[in-house]
C-alpha cells in the first residue's frame, strides 16, 4: 500500500485586523501556514492546489469534511 502525505485545508474568515486566508496544516511535519484568499479562483481547494503545485507537490486527490478540506500528495516536504 502507497504512504501519502495528507495536508488539511481550512478558510479562514477576514477579520478587523487581516484579511481572508487559508490555512494549509500537515500533521505529519506538525507545521501549518496561512496563504491570503485568492479571488481569481472558485474555492478554498483551488486556491491550495495552485499554491502547493507552484511549491513542486504532486496532487493526487482530494477529500472533504464539513468543515475543512484535505489534498493528496505523494510529496513529502515541509510546507513553505
């Protein structure tokens, strides 16, 4: 059976101080960070599949939960 590295993905709402973000957590590396909401795209998952392809993670797939998101990767490395 294949090891994946899952990466959970979370929309966080603007406040008074800070804008929209999103919020890519790996448990694996216990590391997580915040990207800014990109309005060019259609969704939460979009915006973390483009900003971790363009960070050389291969995607494989994608889950959902009611609250967050999780992608797929084949990649292990610490996210930047």
């Amino acid at each position: 059976m294949q090891n994946l590295h899952i990466i959970k993905v979370k929309y966080i709402g603007p406040t008074d101080f800070d804008g929209t973000k999103i919020k890519l957590f790996s448990e694996r590396f216990n590391h997580s960070i915040k990207i800014p909401f990109d309005y060019k795209f259609n969704s939460t998952i979009d915006i973390a599949i483009d900003y971790l392809s363009n960070n050389n993670y291969n995607i494989i797939g994608i889950a959902d939960s009611k609250k967050s998101y999780f992608i797929i990767t084949d990649t292990f490395k610490p996210l930047k």
